[in-house]
C-alpha cells in the first residue's frame, strides 16, 4: 500500500517474526528458506546485531505512545484517538462543508429519527451506527485482530450485550481460513451471535457493496435528515463511498468494529463511558469486555494452524464449483459481447492512428466542473451504489437491467459506458459552478442548464467544445484512480486546472492525454468563476514543468492571462501525453518493434 502514503515503493527489512508468518500460513518449507536467505544477502534481515542503514531521514516512534485510533468521518488520513472520537464527531456536526463538516446548525443538531420494527421502535440520533462491517481488506490476513473481533463477542455475550437492533452488522472474511479458525476457536458462534455472520469473501462495504439499509433504518435517517455513521475495518471511507445514506464513516479495527456495533452510536467516549448495560443491571466499559494480548495470543496458538491453509489453498482452483462452471470461449483473443452491461471493449484504441497527431492547442475550452480543495478520486471515479436517477442508472434501465441488478460501479469497472457515466457522480461531491448542489451536476454554459455531468459533457462534445476542470489543492488524493483519470479524458476534459496534484492522480491524468496544470494561486483568488472560456497553447515546443500561459476569457469579453506550471514532470510523461496517453504509446512502440 506504498502509493496510500504517497510512495512509489517501500522497503521493510522482515526478522525472525515475519518468517514464523510464513510457517504459521503453511508456505512451504524451502520458500521460507528462500525468503530467508535471499532477504539476508539483500541486507533486509533485521537482527538486533544488523548494521543500521543509511537514510536521508529518520523518524523515531515512542511504541508506548501508540493509543488505540480511528480514522474519519471522512478520509482515511484523519486519524482521531479512540478517546476523542466523541468530540471530533460532535465538531464536525457543525463545521462547514469546505473544512469536511456537515454544517449543521440550530435545531437540526437535535434532530432524531424512530427505527419501527415488529412493534418496537428505537429513536436515533446523528453519529447512529447503522453499519459496523468487519471488511476483506487490511485486516483479515491478521490473525491477532481477528481473533480479538470475536473474543470481544465472546466477552460482550457473556455480559448479556448484544448489537443495537438499527445496525446492520457483516462479517466479510479475506480468506476462508479466517472461517477455519474462528471456527476451531469457537469465536464464529459469538461473533454470529451478535449479526457478524460471514456473507462472503471479498470487497464489501468499503466499495459499496453492503447493500440497502433495512427500511425502517433508511425511514429513520431520512425523517431526522441524520448524520448516520458507519464503522468498517477497511481502508476506504471517502464521502458517498460505503452507503447514499451513510455521511460519517469511521476506519477501526475488528474489534473495535464489534464494540460500535454494540454502543449503537459514535455519539460516545468509549474510553470513559459504559458501552452498554449487562445482564445484571451494571454499567459494562470496553474495558470490561476487550480481551488481554495474552487471550489472543493464547487463542491463536490454539486454533490458527498451518494445515488450515495448505488445505485451503492445494486446490484453490478447484475449489469453487459455481465459478467453475461459469461458460467460457476459447481462443487468444477475447470474445466481446455487444450486449454485456459488465463489461465492453474500452474505445482507448480502438480509431488509434499508426502515428500520434500533432499537438494542438486548446481553444474555447469551458469548465466542466469548478471544485474546491481535497476533491479525492472518490470524488472523481465512479465508485459504491448506482443511482436509479443517474445517467449509469438510465443506461443499465435502457439496457434491460432492474434497478435490484445493478450491482455497483466497482463490479461494472469493465464497462466503460457505465464508468463514463459515472465519472463525477459522486453524491457529495460539490461542483460550485452550480453553487447550492450536491452531487455530479453542473451548469451547461453558456445557457446555465443545471444538468447530470454526463449529460453536459456530451453536448459540448456534439458541440465540438473542448473541456477543463479547475480545482483547488490537494485535487485527486485518494484511492480509486484508474478511473478517475479514463472517466476524466472520455468526458472530453483537456486540461484540470489545480492549486496543487496528488502525484499519483498527477501521473495518471498524462498518461490518459489530459493534461495537469498548477495555477498560481486557487482559481477564486485569481477572481475566476468558471463561466469564463480557456485557451492553452500546447504545441510543439511544449516542455516539461514549463510555464505556459492560459487565456481565461470572461462573458464580457475581458481576458485574463494566467501563468502556469506544466505539471508534465519527465521527458517519457512529454513523449506519452503527445502520443495521446501511455497506452497508444505503448502500443505503437510495440508495434515499431514487431
């Protein structure tokens, strides 16, 4: 996960305990011995004797200083202490949008809502927990933490604790040996106890696929307008990501995971308020029911086996009938079918030319979209639950599809009509050249038209005009960025004009012809407003990490000349963005050298 810090690799030196790792999960004998030997000549083998490397920079970590943490309600980068959390939800209820906010204000702070199920009702508040999902990602390959989730079932049972009944709980295990060993601990019974049954193995919640709210939760949200959270254990938690109706998410471990579920809310201070009430009428803490490194240790020793995974992965390939007995053509090349919804053959190549065309300048470009700062690739790329009301939905609709099959933009990624679509339809994102909206609108100029993005970009298309984006700092930080950058180029955009470029999206963005360009200041502060035209001269000359000025032409006909940073920052990025992007490069070198 180098590339989450903002790395393009990382080196990690392994010691005695990552090769007990690979015994423990059954590798075998002589690769662990490969491992071993091979890391030992790299100089990657940590002993307390090892001579200590050389580094441009080092930072020191107190390990007594480490305090259990969560991440939200936002990003994945805003780490709050468990302790805290109480008071970071509550400052976040009424900070504005623009600081990641939900801005509320006056009686709408006190707002409530009646979950009504087979004649009971509960009244909840904002920070409700209606999703607590112990997810694939990140978590299940440990076994320490895994184990912990279901003793801190265990020990919550045992209390006479249970899950509140507006939560929607999952268990999403990576690998069907965390099934063997919860199972061997016991722990499988106490985590299904409290609603953690598995529901399958792979991407869930994070990417959307927790599915709907019960009803009578989503009635509840909706009549108090509530600020409903979700706490998973994945690595995702960007706005409209996990649920439509979930606007705090919250990163935490399994077992922490476990113990929102049982508190209901996010609403509390774990570390100074009871949890709950148990059997006998006291007040029950977290720490009451956490258990001890010793338990874990203990029950891993137990019930985590290295024939568990032998078993489970000698015949891996075999091991799935249903997948297996999905029809397949035969053949090198792959048999496209018109009529798939899931997946078509992308237009990347498909008209390419034997050489690049010139490069041309950009001429009466309009803003497709003008956005503030921290707009992730989340934002961006499509990604959770497809909208009835959305171009992707209408599509699926047109093609035959019920609204209860649409499964979600990370299970169409291979469908480039529905990723298009979706591109920029973000829920919560806010375009403010259609200020007071939320979500993947804009204003289709010169006529004003508020309309779905999609729909704009393809009448400027038919038009004939090209497109840009302007943004603040910080534009394209996050996670899901193939998408960001293809769904950007096939809505027509030529330029993004940013305060600052995560680097990542920066790079992708000119592998995909488009091209990034850093203003030198935000576009507000350069009295911009998006209603203006852009000219860019890009042509012949143009070089990497030059200076270029753009023309911003406003309706009244005042021009405005503003000098910016070609964020092209190679030689081989200058030779991919002439070529159209890396693909059409890539594909006509091999085709030079064939």
């Amino acid at each position: 996960m180098a590339p989450e810090y903002g790395a393009t690799m990382g080196f990690f030196p392994i010691d005695e305990e990552t090769l007990r790792y690979l015994r423990l999960t059954g590798r075998p004998a002589a690769q662990v011995e490969l491992v071993e030997r091979y890391m030992k000549e790299q100089g990657l083998f940590h002993t307390a004797a090892a001579p200590r490397p050389e580094f441009t920079k080092c930072l020191s970590l107190e390990l007594g200083s480490v305090v259990p943490c969560l991440a939200g309600p936002k990003r994945p980068q805003d780490r709050v202490r468990l302790g805290d959390v109480k008071q970071s939800f509550a400052d976040a209820l009424t900070a504005p949008t623009s600081a990641r906010g939900f801005a509320l204000e006056g009686e709408a702070l006190a707002s409530t809502g009646t979950v009504a199920n087979n004649g009971e009702s509960s009244q909840i508040h904002h920070g409700a927990v209606v999703i607590a999902a112990i997810t694939s990602c990140t978590n299940t390959s440990n076994p320490g933490v895994m184990v912990a989730a279901g003793l801190v079932a265990r020990k919550a049972r045992a209390k006479g604790l249970g899950t509140k009944p507006w939560v929607k709980t999952s268990l999403a295990p990576g690998s069907r040996v965390v099934t063997d060993y919860l199972e061997a601990s016991g722990l499988a019974a106490d985590l299904d106890a409290l609603g953690f049954e598995t529901v399958g193995y792979g991407c869930t919640t994070c990417i959307g696929n927790s599915g709907p709210l019960p009803e009578p939760v989503a009635k509840a949200i909706d009549e108090g307008d509530l600020v409903a959270a979700a706490v998973l254990s994945g690595n995702r938690n960007f706005e409209g990501r996990v649920n439509p109706l979930v606007k705090a998410n919250w990163l935490a471990s399994p077992p922490l995971v476990v113990a929102y579920a049982i508190a209901g809310t996010t609403d509390i201070d774990l570390e100074h308020e009871p949890i709950g009430t148990g059997s006998d009428g006291a007040d029950v803490f977290l720490r009451d029911i956490w258990p001890t490194a010793e338990e874990v240790r203990e029950t891993v020793a137990e019930a985590v086996k290295p024939a568990q995974f032998e078993a489970r992965y000698s015949n891996v390939w075999q091991s799935n009938p249903r997948w297996n007995e999905v029809p397949t053509s035969e053949g090198e090349l792959y048999d496209w079918d018109a009529a798939s919804t899931y997946i078509q053959e992308p237009p990347f190549l498909s008209e390419i030319a034997a050489e690049p065309a010139p490069l041309a300048a950009v001429k009466g470009a309009r803003v497709l979209l003008a956005l503030g700062d921290s707009v992730t690739t989340d934002h961006i790329s499509p990604a959770g639950s497809i909208a009835k009301v959305s171009p992707a939905g209408a599509y699926l609709v047109e093609h035959g599809v019920e609204p209860v099959d649409f499964n979600s933009y990370g299970a169409r990624r291979g469908n480039d009509r529905v990723m298009t679509r979706g591109t920029f339809a973000n829920i919560r994102i806010r375009n403010l050249l259609a200020a007071g909206t939320e979500g993947g609108v804009t204003r289709k100029l010169p006529s004003g038209e508020v309309m779905p993005v999609y729909d704009a970009a393809m009448l400027y298309k038919a038009e004939g005009t090209p497109l840009v984006v302007l943004a603040g700092a910080e534009y394209g930080t996050g996670s899901s960025r193939d998408w960001a950058a293809k769904g950007t180029m096939m809505l027509g955009v030529k330029a993004v004009l940013a305060a600052s470029f995560e680097r990542i999206h920066r790079s992708n963005l000119v592998g995909m012809g488009v091209l990034p360009l850093v203003l030198p200041a935000s576009w507000q502060e350069l009295g911009l407003t998006g209603d203006e035209t852009f000219d860019i001269p890009i042509d012949g000359s143009l070089a990497p990490r030059s200076t270029i000025v753009v023309t911003a032409t406003s309706p009244d006909g005042t021009k405005r000349e503003i000098p910016c940073l070609v964020r092209i920052d190679t030689p081989v990025e200058l030779d991919q963005f002439q070529a159209g992007g890396i693909l059409p490069f890539v594909l006509r070198r091999l085709l030079s050298e064939g």
